[in-house]
C-alpha cells in the first residue's frame, strides 16, 4: 500500500502582497510535498511572463497544466482559470467549459487523467461562479461536470488494456458552497443511478474545516461565506473504489506570517490510500 497526498488552493490570484504570498505557498508546498496540487485563480500572462502555477513550481519537481476559464484585461492582460501541479505522468488533459449566465465572469473545469502507480487516475480541478443569488448556476455546473465524470468512466476501459484500473475519480476545487448546500447535496446524495461523491473531510477531517474563515484577515468579514468550508477533496463512488480509500483530511496553507497568509482561503488536504496489490 502507499499514500497520495492530494491538495487543492484557491490562491486569490496576483492580490497583494504576492509576493509574499507566494513564499508562504512554495514554502508551504516544499513541506507538504503533495502528488497533486489543484490552485483556482491561477492567472497566466498573455505574451512574455510565466503562469502563477509555473512560479508557484518552480525547482519542486512539479508538471503544471493549466485549464482557461476566462480572459481578464486587469491587472494585466492574462487568462485566468485552474491549474494542477503533479508528480505522476500525464495521459490525457481536457477542458470543460461550463455552463455561466451571460455577463458573468465564465467558469471551466481542468480535466487532467494520471498514470500511477496500480491504474489510472481522473482528476477535475474547477472555480464554481461564486455570487450568492448563482445557486442554481452552481448545481448547473457541478451537473455538467457529474455527467462528464459519468461519461469518462465508462468510455475510460475501452482506451486502456483490460488489465489497467480505473480509479475513482477526485474533483478538487473551490466550490463556493458549504457542504450542507443543494449543489453540494447534488454530489454528495444524488438521485438513483447517478454518479456521487465521497467528501474527503467529511469521511476524515481533523481539526477545524472552515476554509473561508475569519481567522483570515483577507476575508471579507461580511461575505455569506464566511466561516465556512467551500474548498474540497471529493471522490467518485466510480471505478476501482477498493483501491483508494480516504485516510485522513484537515487544512493547509493556513498559517500566517507577520500578518500575511497565503491567500484568502485556507487549502484542503487529503491522504489517499492507495492499494497496491490487486
């Protein structure tokens, strides 16, 4: 048996002060040392410059792949989406677009599938709309991203050897809503016959959850989301579910330095067993 350690950040961008920002996340990073780190608000330039993801990576043995949600003019011109930084060799990387009302800043969805060490494994990285009055956009978005999980694995055996697993699939992001939400629900405890979803911390949390929370002076202290976990490591009750199991969960990038922390939300991170003999 071996452990996957799996992680996922909604890094607020290029806000002030990155710089440091960024330090306390590389440095965060080193110490964790995940096979799979998913960020949201990732910016990448448009002409010369190198992605938030690729700084965030540098020297620490990380692919980053990168998924475009949307094109933004300020600060800078850049596209601005999701990321993955991982260790295990990529097969395959897709993009879900999905679905937004129109004048809203659009959202996607990183699809990212990961050769390890006993099959294969599917990875969704997303940034679900985050205004208050998006909750039906939000369980619109988590269905697009459910059926295309849904589709994937039982299209994924026909392209690889018989003798590969599939392992369930993991959706790690930001979702702007607290567990107890219809578009949580929607995963969580869907209707018969489709595909649901196992949250990580819930099987497996230590410590306090609250991934946008007060204890963060970025925060806006009026948010509806305050003190409350938005942010998931969630898998699929899909594929070869005996092969990875949930071990533990508790937060990460979490701590602050002389009053700056890595972001405005705290990270999740997950420990992931993973059966080695079939």
């Amino acid at each position: 048996m071996t452990v996957l350690r799996v992680a996922t950040l909604n890094i607020w961008g290029n806000h002030a002060p990155w710089t440091a920002r960024r330090a306390l996340i590389r440095a965060e990073l080193a110490r964790l040392a995940p096979d799979v780190l998913a960020l949201q608000e990732v910016l990448r330039p448009l002409g010369p410059g190198t992605s938030q993801a690729d700084e965030l990576a540098e020297g620490l043995s990380y692919r980053v792949c990168f998924g475009k949600a949307c094109s933004i003019e300020k600060p800078f011109a850049a596209e601005f989406g999701n990321a993955a930084l991982i260790r295990a060799p990529l097969r395959e990387q897709r993009l879900i677009k999905l679905p937004t009302p129109e004048g809203i800043e659009t959202r996607s969805a990183l699809y990212v599938l990961l050769s390890v060490k006993v099959g294969l494994l599917p990875v969704v990285v997303t940034h679900l709309s985050w205004e208050p009055e998006l909750a039906e956009t939000r369980l619109a978005q988590l269905a697009t991203i459910r059926q295309f999980l849904a589709l994937e694995m039982t299209q994924l055996p026909g392209r690889v050897p018989p003798h590969i697993p599939i392992l369930p699939p993991l959706l790690l992001g930001d979702l702007n809503a607290p567990p107890d939400s219809p578009a949580l629900l929607s995963l969580l405890a869907p209707p018969a016959g489709e595909l649901g979803f196992v949250d990580g911390f819930a099987v497996a949390g230590h410590g306090p959850g609250e991934t946008f929370s007060a204890r963060n002076p970025y925060c806006p202290q009026r948010d509806p989301a305050i003190n409350q976990r938005i942010d998931y490591i969630l898998m699929g009750r899909a594929g070869a579910q005996e092969r990875l199991t949930v071990q533990r969960s508790s937060l990460c990038f979490a701590e602050g330095v002389d009053g700056v922390f890595p972001s405005d939300h705290f990270g999740v991170l997950t420990e992931l067993q993973l059966q080695t003999e079939g």
